[in-house]
C-alpha cells in the first residue's frame, strides 16, 4: 500500500475539483477548475490529515473559489460583425467573460498551444469556433484539440453559417459540445 499513489479526488461543482496527491513526503490538495491547476488549498504530512483536510475544505463555501477569477473565453472569428454580436453577449453582466478574440486558425492553435506570441496565453474555459476561417479551419482545429490531453476537455462551441448535415456531424465526431448557426444578417 505504501507504493501505490494516494489519491483522493471530490467534484465540488461543475467547475471545481479538489484533487489530494502525495508529492515527496507530503499530500498536496489542489483545487481544479476545468481540469487545470488553480491554487493549492492545503499541504498535509500524513494521509489522515490530507483526508481530513479536504473533507474539512469541501464543508467550506467553495462558492468563494469560483469567484477568484473571470471565466475564460476564446472566441475565434474572422467576421467583424459576428464579432460584435459576440462581444456583446459576453462582456454583459452578471457573467463577464475574460475574453481573447482570434481572427484566423493559426493564431487560435498558437494561443491553444501556447506558441509564438502567445507563449503566456492561458487555457480558455470555453470556446466558440468558427468553422470557415483563414489558415486553419475549425474542423481543423477541433481535431488537433482533441489530441491534446487537456484541451480535448475544453467545450468548443461551433458558430458558424453553415448548415449542411456533413459539418454538424463532422464538428460532433470531432468533440464540438454544441453546434450553432449564425443568422444570415446583422439583423436577424
């Protein structure tokens, strides 16, 4: 038993995890949101205290770590009107998005895979993906996401113009979490 990793994982809420690991001669708990290291909560020497310590932070209000900071958004879009369609849905109150906005599919892989300008980037929470853009499609990208161990997780919005059965079955084979058509006009 002494060999075998301690582990111990509790899913608070649809967006945090507290994940308890042994590191060296010590249990480490970290709180997870959309499976990505966000703070560590506590630091143990023994298991029992590790146990005890996360199940005594789970009684906690974990409303409060939800809180720490914005959602994050990716939104890759080469249309400026869909843009501003989509600025305004997700920079209106209550639910204020940090938002990065991309114009082709070269520029959304680089800030996904952290590359080029974008080696500081941080893991978006969510998202929305356009299929017809320049460089790389989001078909494309999609694919090359669900390579990855940690983006595969990602939601991914697919919001896009078309409409033909090939694209919706292809974007859902690829991992897209939902598939949206846009209006025709700014109007609509």
């Amino acid at each position: 038993m002494e060999n075998k990793p301690f582990e111990l994982e509790t899913r608070i809420s649809e967006q945090i995890t507290v994940k308890t690991v042994k590191e060296k001669n010590c249990y480490v708990s970290y709180g997870y949101q959309h499976w990505q290291t966000e703070e560590i909560l506590g630091v143990y020497q023994d298991e029992l205290s590790a146990r005890e310590g996360h199940l005594r932070w789970v009684k906690h209000n974990w409303a409060k770590l939800e809180r720490k900071r914005q959602l994050r958004l990716l939104v890759a879009e080469d249309n400026p009107d869909d843009l501003k369609i989509a600025k305004k849905a997700f920079q209106r109150a209550p639910a204020t998005w940090e938002t990065v906005w991309i114009e082709d599919g070269q520029q959304a892989l680089d800030f996904l895979f952290k590359q080029g300008k974008y080696s500081e980037a941080w893991t978006p929470d969510l998202i929305i993906l356009n299929l017809n853009m320049p460089k790389w499609s989001g078909h494309e990208i999609l694919a090359k996401m669900k390579e990855d161990g940690i983006l595969r997780q990602i939601p991914v919005v697919i919001w896009t113009v078309s409409q033909r059965e090939e694209d919706i079955r292809r974007a859902y084979a690829l991992g897209a979490s939902a598939y949206l058509a846009k209006a025709r006009s700014t109007k609509e």
